[in-house]
C-alpha cells in the first residue's frame, strides 16, 4: 500500500505544527520563563531554538523524506543494516511511555475545561482523573483512525488557526486588567545579569520539549512530506509558529499573573493551580477560564496525535513486508491500548493508597517523566546527531538542499560543523543539567 503524503504544504506545516505546538508551549515554557528571568530567558531561548533547535528539526525531517519511513525504517535505510536499531527500538518505547504520561496531562486538561462549564466536583477523584485520561485518549485515537490526510491534516488546519484566535482573545482579556503591564515587562524585559549558564542549558533543554525533538514525531511526519517540498523552509517556518504561540502564551498569562499580585516563580502547577484561582477574581472570568482551557485541551491532544503516530507508523512499517501486516486501524488500537495502560498506572500513582506504584519516595508518574526527559530523549539524541552526522552518506543532506542551497555551500560546512562537533557535548551538557550534576 503506497504511503500517505500530505497533500499541500500548508497541510504540512499545519500538521506538524500543532504536533509540535503542545503543552510544552503553553504549560511549560510560561513557568520555566517565569523561574529563569523572564525576558532574559526569552531571548536565550528564541536564539537556542534559531542555532539547535531548527538544525535538528532539519535533520530528523531530511531522515524521513530521504528514506520515505517512519523512525525504524529511516534509519534502517539510510544505514543500509540494523546496527543502529537500537535507536528506533529505544525511541518507541520512549514515545510510549512519554504518550501515557502525556495522556494524564492532557486528561487534566479534558478536566479543568469541563469543570470551568459546569461544576465537576467528581471529575477531581482518582476515577474522574482516569476517565478525562480515557476521553483524551479516545478523541487522538479518533483523529488517527481517519489516516494521514483526513485525520491528522485536516484536525490541524482547523484546529491550528483556532488556536491562535483564542490566544489573540485571551491575551486581549488580560491585557484589560490593572497592573497587567507588569507582566509584559516581565515578558519582554531583558536583564543580562540574569543570564547564566544554568538560563543557557534550561533554554536548550526546552527547546528539546517544546519541539519535539528526539521524539520521533518529525521524522515521521518528514515521512509525510511531499518529495517537492523544501524541508528548510518548512522547519522554519513551523519553528517560527511553535515560537510565537510560546511567546503569546506568555502574553495570556503573566499579565494576568501580575494583575493579581502572584509570583512568576510558581512552577508546574501555574497552569493548573494558580490560574484557576485567578480566573475566578477576574471579570468575566468563567469566560476566560473556558476559553483557556479549551485551548489548553486543543494543544495537548495535537500533540497526543503526533506522539501515537509515531507508534502507530512504526507498526506499520515495521509488519508492511510480512504476509499479514499490521493496519492502522489494528496498529493503532495495540498503541493506544499500552499508552493508556500506562496512563491509568501513572494516575494511580498519585494517589497514597497505592504505594506499590511509589518508589524511593516518587510516584510511577514522576519516574516516568524523569526517566524519559532526563535520561531517554538525550541518548535518542545524541544518538541521531551522531548517527546523521558521522554515517549517513553526506549526499542525503546535499540531495535535499542543493535545489535551494546549491550555490551556497558553507550553509552545509556549517550545518555538519554543528551536527557532528557542537550538538554531542550540548546534549550532554543538556542530559547533565537535567539531572542535577551542572
């Protein structure tokens, strides 16, 4: 069966935006910003994402067009064996884990949305957790049930540009509060005695989150892209939007943070915790708090999307050669199932009662993520910069970028420069910080 493409570049870019475009732009970054300077940490990371960022996009979407696979596939073909299957079989079994605990995230989404309609007071209990989970699950694996092109690119060009309306909205909500100019100072302000090594690497590690890099999402979509389709281009460009919802994200919450006297510092629960509180001070506030979370929700599940495609295609490609191969419809429902296993493990880790799921003083939900962020995504990493980088033939990336880059060749002398010399030791340095040991 020939594989799907997506059937514009618009579509393209859509699709692998509002994958890209997730919690990490509207959960995580607002606090990370919030405790590494505010508009200091803005700009070391708008640059981190120009310098790392968009080279490694660039180079996990040339893996997948080039090859035409999915992550097993790319790298099987463009190393001509198996030895570096490793890195495939490692980053599905990331992905997995990463989408159950991601699932439990977004069914807190699902949650906080429907208790700002209604009153869901049951919805906070262990079973409500696990039915939001369920609901999240259920409205991703809908998406992908459709395929490629009726699936996952036409959710994206509808729900990419609703998206951004409801942040224009929202930040046009806050911004009419006393005292919301302080936040956009705090936003956009930029104090270099706040940037230190610690702001760098802090920066560098969001942009592996924030563009799903290491995640096996954009070499399956570079799978997807038309072979005519300039690759560079296009990871601009999804950069450029992935950075501007960040930025607007920050500009929907800190106005609002400082309007009511709250400290930038909060951390993770900012979104969930405090927001909430001031969306019930806030005239007009239900209207707010509605629209906030049901952009929140649209996020998370664009992202859900991408992750299970990740699965999804590497079940198919991986049986496509074999009398029965998997389908979508049958490789999908085997993801979707061991992702929503996992999460419903990490939502019973939270609570007390199951001490079985508690080790060393950590709920399964809590290893799950640090093991996959700070130990994981690095070595998925380190492990394509040096396997593109140093033993895939250099006529891959020159192929690709010749019809637009022809008469520019230090752009590639750059590029390997980067890839094969720089970007190991930064994602050590990054896999360093995230544990503590810089």
């Amino acid at each position: 069966m020939e594989k799907e493409k997506f059937t514009s570049r618009f579509g393209a870019i859509m699709a692998t935006a509002s994958g890209a475009v997730g919690l990490g732009n509207i959960w995580k970054f607002p606090y990370m910003l919030g405790q590494n300077g505010g508009g200091a940490f803005l700009l070391v990371y708008i640059v981190c994402v120009i310098c790392f960022g968009l080279p490694l996009m660039i180079t996990e979407f040339v893996m997948g067009k080039s090859s035409g696979q999915s992550v097993r596939g790319a790298y099987q073909t463009l190393a001509g064996n198996n030895r570096w299957n490793f890195v495939p079989i490692l980053t599905c079994l990331t992905v997995m884990f990463i989408t159950g605990f991601y699932l439990v995230i977004t069914g807190w989404c699902v949650k906080y949305f429907w208790i700002s309609i209604v009153d869901g007071a049951w919805l906070q209990s262990m079973g409500g957790n696990i039915v939001c989970s369920l609901v999240a699950a259920l409205i991703s694996m809908g998406v992908l049930w459709m395929g490629v092109n009726k699936g996952i690119e036409r959710l994206s060009k509808i729900f990419m540009p609703i998206l951004l309306v409801l942040l224009v909205v929202l930040i046009v909500c806050v911004l009419l509060l006393d005292g919301a100019g302080k936040g956009l100072s705090f936003l956009f302000a930029f104090d270099a005695s706040k940037i230190t090594s610690r702001t760098v690497l802090n920066a560098l590690g969001q942009c592996f989150y924030s563009l799903s890099i290491g995640m096996g999402a954009l070499i399956t979509f570079g799978s997807y892209i038309p072979k005519k389709q300039n690759v560079a281009s296009t990871a601009a460009e999804i950069v450029g939007i992935d950075t501007l919802v960040a930025i607007m994200a920050g500009c929907a919450i800190f106005p609002a943070v400082f309007a009511f006297g709250i400290s930038p510092e909060q951390g993770p629960q900012l979104v969930f915790s405090v927001l909430p509180a001031i969306f019930g001070q806030m005239p007009g506030g239900q209207i707010v708090s509605v629209l906030f979370y049901f952009l929140l929700c649209i996020a998370a599940i664009t992202s859900a999307v991408s992750l299970l495609e990740v699965l999804v295609a590497s079940l198919m490609d991986l049986t496509e050669k074999r009398p029965r191969p998997i389908s979508r419809h049958k490789g999908l429902i085997y993801a979707g199932a061991a992702c929503l296993l996992i999460s419903v493990l990490c939502t019973l880790s939270l609570s007390a009662d199951n001490k079985w799921l508690i080790l060393g003083g950590k709920t399964l939900f809590d290893w799950v993520d640090i093991i996959t962020s700070n130990f994981l995504l690095p070595i998925i990493a380190l492990g394509t910069v040096v396997f593109f980088g140093w033993f895939v033939d250099k006529k891959v990336m020159h192929e690709e970028m010749a019809p637009y880059y022809g008469k520019q060749k230090w752009t590639m002398n750059v590029y390997y420069f980067l890839i094969r010399w720089c970007f190991p030791g930064l994602i050590l340095l990054i896999a360093l910080n995230s544990i503590g040991l810089l």
